[in-house]
C-alpha cells in the first residue's frame, strides 16, 4: 500500500515540476525601463566634520591635537594605524613582539596595560577605533 503512494506522489511531483518548467520558459520576455538620472551633492562623514572644520576647531581647544587626513596617508609610507602617527608630536607607538598589536602613549597619558589602552580614545570618522 505504502508503495502505491511513493509511486503515485513521485509521479505528481514530476508532473508539477514539468508544469512549472514549461510556465517559466514562457514568461523570458524582458520588461524596458526608462533611464533614471540621480543627482545631488556629497555631504561628507556622516558621523563626523571635515579635517577643514576640525582644524578650525583645533583654535577652541585648550588642549594641543593633531588632525591627520588621507593626504597625511598618501604622503608618506603609512602602511597601518602605527606608521600614520609616527611622527606625530608626543605620540609615542611600540610595535608588540613585530605583530600588529601596537603599545600606545600620548603625551604620557593612555599607557598601555596589556593591550587595553587607558585614557585615550580613538576615532576614525567619529566612531570608536580601539
């Protein structure tokens, strides 16, 4: 009895399967659209100002920063993260055993304990880094 039943579903699956084959390679025909022309203006970061407004910025602060943009980047060989601040005033960066792991202090302040900085904050544009 069992075997009449495998049988005979088998068989309706085939049948829909061929249904459903046959009504796909009917419907190839390609719809037109019309063209659609998008136009606008950057607006920068959407999570931070420019390196322009930040070195504007730079007059407000009673503190010394150091702004370092994609040019900075370009310029020189900075490969990561390290070679970007290596010659940065006050930033000192220890390479940890030649891996990417890099010890960080700023100006005396984030000394590294393990590889959790403690008191400096990195940003890259206006998100979290470390």
């Amino acid at each position: 009895m069992w075997q009449r039943w495998n049988v005979l579903a088998a068989t309706a699956l085939s049948v829909v399967g061929i249904q459903s084959a046959q009504g796909a390679e009917t419907s190839n025909d390609s719809a037109e659209t019309a063209e659609v022309t998008v136009t606008g203006e950057a607006t920068g970061s959407l999570t931070s100002v420019s390196p322009e407004e930040s070195a504007k910025r730079k007059t407000q602060v009673p503190g010394a920063f150091t702004v370092k943009t994609t040019d900075d980047m370009e310029l020189g060989r900075a490969s990561n993260f390290e070679d970007l601040l290596q010659r940065t005033p006050g930033v000192f960066l220890q390479s940890e055993n030649g891996s990417e792991v890099s010890k960080i202090s700023i100006r005396g302040s984030g000394i590294t304990s393990g590889d959790e900085p403690l008191g400096v904050m990195f940003l890259m544009d206006g998100l979290n880094f470390n």
